[in-house]
C-alpha cells in the first residue's frame, strides 16, 4: 500500500468529548457567551484536532510549493514565466511578501522546489523537482497520474518533517507563474462551475486577456474532459505540481492531526481537492483571508467555511497565513489564560446565550 493510500485510510476526525470539554471552559470565562466570536471557534477546534483543551503554538511555519505551468504559452499571465524562479530565490533571501509578513508575525518558511522550469538553488531550499514545470493543458493532460500522487506525498512528507522539528501550526503557500489558471480549471472541473463564477484576473491582466483566459480553460476542460468524480484525474488534466503539493500538506495536516491554515484562491482549490478525495480533512483547516478571486468564496460555501479577514489581499506566496497564525495564537490564549467567572468572583447567572 502506498503512502497516500494509507493516510487516506487512517485520517480520523475531531476529538468530540475534548471539544465539548473545550466548549464548557470557553462558556466559563468571564465573558457575554460566544462574545469573542471566531476566537472561541479556533480554540476549540484546535481541542479538537490536538485532544487537549489547553493548547499553544510552538513552532508555526508555511510550506511554499513552487512550480511552472506549461499553460503560460498561452498567454494566460501578465507576468513572464521565469518569474518563478527569480522570486523563489528571492523567497530564500528573505525579500519577499510571505518573508516581510512572517517576520513580524515570527513565523518559518520552507520553500519547495517542486516543478521549476529552471534548475535553482539556495540556502534552505527543499529540492523535490518532480518535473521541469508541467505539460500546456490546453494540448491534452498536465503531467501523468504518477507525478500527481508523487507530489501530493511530497506535501504529506513535508508536513511530517516539520511535526517531527516540532511546529504546530502551519499554513500554505505557492510560487507558480500560472497558477491561478489551473486553480480556476481544477474548481470548474471538479464542480461544474462557470467561468465567469471560477476565473479571476490572478496577478493583473486587460479585459481582453481576462476573456482569452476564460477561453483557454473552457475550451482545456472541454479536450481533456477530466472525471468531475475522481479529484486525481482533474489534478492529471488540468492541475499543477504547487497545487498537488498543496494538496498533500492538507491531508498530511490531517493525519498528523495538526491545523493547517488555507491562504488565497489557489490554497483554497488545493484544500477543496484535498476534502473531495477525504472529506475529514475539512476539520483540519482554518481560512485566513478572503482571496478577491471570484472562485475563492465559491470554494468556501462548499466547504461550509469562511475566511476570518477582509483585507483586500491576492497576492498568493501564503501571505495571508502568518497574518492568521497571530489570530490563532489570540484564540488559543483566551481559552489558556483568561478567568472564569468563579476566579473573577463574578455571578453569572444574568447571562443570556444569543448565539
């Protein structure tokens, strides 16, 4: 049995007698009930995945997931595809949008090279090229089944190296001229969905490329027709090597029972294709932003989730998750250090339960 077949088998869910016991003690500080709002929701969730109510962050790291799509010669990017490359180095030296915001919020990267066109190197660089960049989906499929599943446990086995080095919290990030073209193709596939509800403008095109990119996915989906039933062949067809890393880190979250946190549109595609091929996975994930990508929001309301933030964010890299992993950290505090009202010497049968 291969890797992935047996973290499929052995994902459990959460931990419902420590959540209720979580819930209790969160009804018990001294607070108007559920005042603290998403708060009170991430620590118990968080009793839920670890099996303890009282839980704090260790380590917090994002696993960035690099890669080329073959999709770009067809004009679907304002940027040139090298740019994949460059800024996956500049990852390393720190310079970029996930360093700058992980900085302030005390947070790791681990840049993965998963797919680069280009042969890179650089200090702390994972090296796990599985090809250089994948096939242009618009002449038939991305890559082979068998690159799928190697990435997708590439992501398992990066989630359980970091457990093993002791991080607790980890987010979710990608590096990949293209991508949100076959984060767009993986979601209309799997769902149906049209493009004009799928398909953003990713990182900045004219409305005239906007409508070609549309275009090009339709007419992707319509020569490869993936299975809209089996998450891996969409993946095959229409998908890419960041995003079936991505996929990966969300059931290795799950199965070594750590949250995991979704950060844009291209995070969320890989979450929403992780939770088709388990759906236990959803237990484990905690949306940060909410991505100005129209498929995005589509994305949460078949998960039943919703993003804590609203700031206006597309950037990708993972940004929005060291943001979160602050938000996080605030919710688990209030359930660790906060009093109740017995230790408040407060009587708090006046209370009414408005949630």
């Amino acid at each position: 049995m291969g890797l992935l077949d047996r973290i499929l088998i052995e994902i459990r869910g959460l931990n419902e007698p420590v959540m209720l016991e979580a819930q209790k003690r969160m009804d018990s500080l001294a607070k108007p009930l559920g005042s603290l709002g998403t708060l009170e929701k991430i620590a118990i969730q968080i009793a839920g995945i670890t099996g303890h109510v009282k839980n704090e962050i260790h380590k917090k790291c994002t696993i960035i997931m690099a890669a080329d799509h073959g999709i770009c010669a067809e004009g679907v990017s304002c940027a040139p595809q090298e740019v994949t490359a460059i800024q996956s180095l500049n990852m390393l030296k720190g310079i970029t949008g996930i360093c700058a915001i992980s900085k302030v919020n005390n947070a790791d990267i681990r840049v993965v090279d998963i797919g680069v066109m280009s042969d890179i190197d650089g200090l702390n660089l994972v090296k796990k090229k599985i090809r250089y960049g994948t096939n242009n989906f618009l002449k038939g499929p991305a890559m082979e089944g068998e690159e799928v599943i190697k990435a997708i446990e590439i992501g398992i086995e990066m989630v359980k190296d970091l457990v093993k080095e002791g991080y607790n919290l980890i987010g979710t990030g990608e590096m990949g001229i293209g991508n949100t073209t076959c984060s767009s193709a993986v979601f209309m596939a799997l769902t149906g969905s049209s493009a004009n509800h799928s398909v953003g403008k990713g990182g900045g095109i004219t409305e005239e490329a906007f409508e070609h990119k549309k275009s090009v996915i339709e007419e992707a989906i319509r020569l490869n027709q993936p299975n809209s039933s089996d998450p891996i062949d969409v993946l095959t067809k229409v998908g890419g090597l960041d995003l079936a890393g991505m996929v990966g880190c969300f059931l290795g979250a799950a199965y070594y029972r750590v949250p995991i946190v979704i950060d844009g549109f291209i995070s969320a595609t890989a979450a929403f294709v992780a939770y088709k091929i388990n759906p236990l996975v959803k237990d484990f994930l905690i949306p940060s932003h909410c991505s100005l990508e129209p498929g995005y929001m589509c994305i949460m309301k078949k998960m039943g989730l919703n993003p804590m933030l609203y700031l206006e964010m597309r950037l990708g890299e993972g940004t929005g998750c060291p943001i979160a992993f602050h938000i996080i950290e605030t919710g688990l505090s209030v359930m660790n250090n906060m009093a109740t009202f017995e230790e408040a010497t407060i009587i708090s049968d006046y209370l009414v339960d408005i949630r």
